[in-house]
C-alpha cells in the first residue's frame, strides 16, 4: 500500500503550516505535497493495522534515494562520455558495407544483449578498430545501469596508467584498493585489450587481473583488435576457454571479390587512366622505369599470362597498376581477386572462429585457385612461420598451375626466402620490373622524394 499524508491529523497540518512559512521565508524551492518537505508521512490504514502510526518514507524521499544509488552507480561505472552508447543508438546489422560482415555483427549483437540482459561467463569480442566492438560493450554496461545494477568499463591502458599512478604519494586511492575494485567487479568490461604496452610488468597485471575473473567465474566482457592466436599463451587460453567464454569476430576486414571491391572505394578508383605515367620532373631513367611498368600492366590486363611482379618503394605507383588491372578485368566482366596480403592473412586466422562462417579450407581455395589473383603488399607480413608457410603454399600451387598471378612488393628478391625468390623470378613464369621513381604521395605532400636501392633484379 502506498503511503499517503494523514491530511486530518491537526498536528500533521501545523507541521505543514510550519514547513509552508519556512519556505516563504527562505524562498525555498516547492516541497513535496505529500510530505510538505519532511521526507516521511503516515500511512493512512485503520487501527491495529502493523504500519498504523508509524513514520515511513515519502514518494520524494524513495525518489531522492533512487536517483542518488543511481548516481553512484554512474560514478562507479567510469563510462564518462561512452554513456551515450545505447543498444538504442546500435544499428543491429554494423555499418560494414559487406554482408558477411552484417550477419556476422548481427550475431553478436543478440548475443551481447542476450548477456545485458543475464551477464552470466565471459563474452570476448574481437575485430580491427571501429568495427563497433566498444559500443557493443558500453551498450551492455549502459543496459545494466539502467537496470539499477552495477558495472565496471576501463580501457585496459588507462587501467595499467592508473594503478602506476597508485605509487605516486599524492595518490587518493593506494594499489590494493584500485586492483582489488577491478578484479571484484560484479560486471567488468575491459575495452582495447591488446593495445596496451608489453612490459613484464603490464603483462603480469593483466594477468592477475584475468586469471582471478577466469577462476571465480565473474561476468566479464573483452575487447580486442587482436585474433586470440596473437595473445600471449596464457591470456589466450582463459579468454577462448569455451566452458567460460563466448568469443565473437565483430567484422572481418573486407576482401575485394570477383563481383567487386567491398570496402575498398580508394582502388575502386585506381584506373589506367587516371594514372600518371608521364610524371614531369623524372630523370630519363626513372621515366623509361615508369613507362615500361604502366605498358606492360595495361598488356597484363588485356591478356593476362603467367605472372607481373611490380617492384619499388611506397608511393612509387604499384598499388595503382594492380588495382587498375582489377578494374580493367571487372570491367571486361572477368574475375579478378584483389587482396592485401595482411588482410588475407586475418582473414585465414578468423576462419579458426567457432562463429566463423567460412572455413578455412574454402577460403584457402578460393585465394589459391583464384582464376586472376593480385596480392598486394607482398612481404610485409613476414613476421612468423605460419605466415610464410601460408604464403609459400598459395605461390607455389599457382606457379605449378601457371595461374595469372599480379604481386606487388617492396622488398628485394636478395630479401625473401629462396623457395619464394626463386618462383617470383623465374623467366619461364615472371615478367619482373622495378619502379624506379619518387613516391606520388611525397610529391603531393611537397616533402623532399626519399631515394631507395631498386629492390633486386628486375626485367
């Protein structure tokens, strides 16, 4: 039964009439008209009734309360500006043009407020930046405050900032008390996982802090632009644990396919003829080097045969000859598969993805018996076995097929592993060139050309 103000009670009303006189005096703000300001009235029940007589809270003091936890809870929360994403202002489908990546987006936002609504294990979420995975987790720490419960975000370098600060002896808050409130939390949301610096210190840290949530089961959420492979052994197998952990790919980088480019507007517009071969300024060397290269891509794209390895610096016009073959071909409605090699290399690693919808198999056929294939930035990912293992299959099937193949590097041939050099290279196969010129982009952006040693053997 709601309390209401026993308005017959004559003390009642001169308590009223005091409190009325009060604020007219100190011009007051308008009190409550149940309470007249007291904060409590009398419940208005027959006699012998348990609450008959006694002194309950108001509506406006239930009110106050309310709104004070719920202040607290906002304070506790550390959202800051991140208040404003709302599962509300979340496009269900992501803002990826692809539509794999919109089903795929549209998977982990049911899942994410499915675990809003009952937080219950670990959700972890992974893909490149903007993707949408932090509004996905402040969406979920909002949801929970709206609730009336508490949660905790920190972006995991402003954690590992704020508990080195704890040293400090100007400190407000000492170490034990900032680490014990985030490995405690009842809903934490650790946001950019992965971003931080790899010191011993931040290592252990985060650890302690991950492997005290994976042992007493919190409710936790992780954000990372990390493949879980990439993660340290440890990290790893606690975040991918699957009798804990929900782990989701929010958005694979977009791969330009056969029907076109999917994300890729810039080379979308990279054509033969809006490239500039006829540069003024270069040296005769540097202008026959440019000239060969536009000639022989152009010929490539009419009657595509064996393969073309463009060489030369960043900015030097690589890119925009492959990706004007790509177009020349899509044009002539012939298949062209257009990849950035690193792109290609996350994509293999997110087909390990229980969510994934493509194996790995399928796309590692896809890339290796592509009918026209163009990798891009070729050797800049060649930082573990996996990699040029992956890579190393992809060229050699395809130099067995004699598949027409389009790569463009900036290394030298003297800087890759034989067993690749050699394919890259062989005349049977190969028509190798250099691009010999100062990068377009210094030019555009009037900085000084930065002269480099043409990358190995070319003709």
């Amino acid at each position: 039964m709601e309390p209401v103000a026993e308005s017959s009670d004559k003390a009642e009303m001169d308590r009223r009439a005091w409190a009325r006189g009060r604020r007219e005096a100190t011009s007051e703000p308008e009190a409550c008209p149940l309470c007249g300001g007291a904060g409590f009235v009398r419940a208005k029940v027959p006699v012998g009734h348990p609450d008959f007589g006694k002194a309950l809270p108001c509506r406006c003091t239930l009110q106050a309360m309310a709104q004070s936890r719920q202040a607290r809870l906002e304070r506790y929360a550390n959202l800051g500006a991140l208040a404003r994403l709302t599962f509300d202002n979340l496009i269900p489908q992501g803002r990826s043009p692809d539509r794999a990546n919109q089903e795929r987006f549209a998977q982990v936002y049911r899942a994410a407020r499915a675990f809003a609504e009952a937080p219950q294990g670990w959700l972890v979420l992974t893909g490149p930046s903007g993707c949408g995975k932090t509004h996905l987790a402040a969406a979920i720490a909002n949801y929970r405050l709206e609730q009336g419960q508490p949660a905790y975000f920190v972006v995991v370098p402003d954690l590992l900032d704020h508990l080195r600060s704890t040293f400090s002896p100007n400190s407000d808050v000492s170490y034990d008390e900032l680490f014990d409130r985030v490995k405690e939390a009842p809903l934490l949301i650790l946001d950019d996982l992965g971003t931080q610096s790899s010191t011993p210190w931040a290592q252990e840290k985060l650890f302690q802090l991950i492997n005290h949530r994976y042992t007493a089961q919190l409710p936790t959420v992780v954000t990372t632009n990390l493949p879980l492979e990439e993660l340290g052994e440890r990290l790893r197998t606690r975040l991918g644990d699957p009798n804990l952990s929900q782990v989701f790919l929010v958005e694979a980088r977009a791969m330009a396919a056969t029907a076109g480019w999917e994300g890729l507007d810039l080379l979308h517009r990279m054509t033969f003829d809006n490239f500039d071969w006829k540069r003024v300024g270069l040296s005769p060397q540097q202008r026959h080097s440019l000239e060969v290269a536009y000639h022989r891509a152009h010929a490539f794209a009419q009657a595509p045969d064996g393969w073309l390895v463009l060489m030369g610096g960043n900015g030097c016009g690589k890119t925009h000859l492959a990706a004007a073959i790509a177009n020349y071909r899509l044009g002539q409605g012939q298949p062209a598969l257009f990849i950035i090699v690193p792109d290609l290399l996350d994509h293999l690693r997110s087909t390990f993805s229980p969510q994934s919808h493509t194996s790995y198999d399928e796309l590692f056929e896809t890339v290796k018996k592509a009918p026209f294939l163009i990798l891009d930035d070729f050797g800049e990912q060649f930082s573990t076995p996996w990699a040029r293992e992956k890579l190393y299959q992809v060229l050699n099937y395809r130099y067995n097929a004699r598949l027409p193949t389009v790569i463009t590097t900036s290394l030298r041939l003297e800087d890759m592993e034989a067993r690749i050099s050699s394919r890259i290279q062989d005349p049977r196969v190969s028509f190798v060139w250099t691009l010999d010129v100062p990068s377009y982009r210094a030019e555009l952006s009037g900085a000084p050309p930065v002269r480099r040693r043409p990358p190995g053997r070319s003709g």
